[in-house]
C-alpha cells in the first residue's frame, strides 16, 4: 500500500548549507536548501560522510542535497495523519516538582 504511495517521486540535487554548533549554549544543526522549499511528505538527504564537531566548536559546510518529492497521494497521507504522529513527540507534566 504505502509503496504504491511512492510512484512518481521526482529527485533534485541541490546545494545546501549546514550549520552546526556544539556548545554550552547550543546544540544543533540546521540544514538550508538553496532555491527550493521543502514540503510536507518530502524527504532530504544530505550527500557526504559524517559530520563530526567537537564539544566547544561551531561549523559552517556547503554540501549536496537529495531532495525527493512526495507524491500527491502520499503528501495527503501525510497532511491527513501528521498530527497524530506529533502528538506522540509531546509529553506533558503538570507537577510542581516538590514532593508531597
């Protein structure tokens, strides 16, 4: 079922740029796509080896993209289900902390 979702997936190279950052402050990476937006069902894979930056340092690379367009039914799957798989990413507390 969800391969028949995958006919007609289009593939596009793209430039990107990759920040990364591993300090006190920060931890993250952001991927920015040259020229092209990403939509919902859409999926990116950044080409190269691993990326490794050590604690204290910050990165700026310029690498390739795949970019693979979903397919109309599987972009409407995924507007239609994305909200329940979000809410498992949620977790809610209402403790104050103390100990009763």
């Amino acid at each position: 079922m969800i391969e028949a979702l995958r006919m007609g997936r289009q593939k596009i190279d793209v430039p990107c740029t990759i920040e990364i950052e591993h300090t006190w402050e920060s931890l993250h990476a952001h991927v920015e796509l040259e020229g092209l937006s990403v939509e919902p069902g859409d999926e990116v894979h950044v080409q190269g080896g691993e990326i490794v930056v050590p604690y204290g340092e910050s990165r700026v690379l310029h690498r390739m993209a795949t970019v693979t367009r979903a397919s109309a039914p599987e972009r409407l799957w995924v507007k239609m289900t994305g909200d329940f798989e979000f809410m498992e990413l949620l977790e809610f507390s209402f403790s104050s902390g103390e100990r009763l």
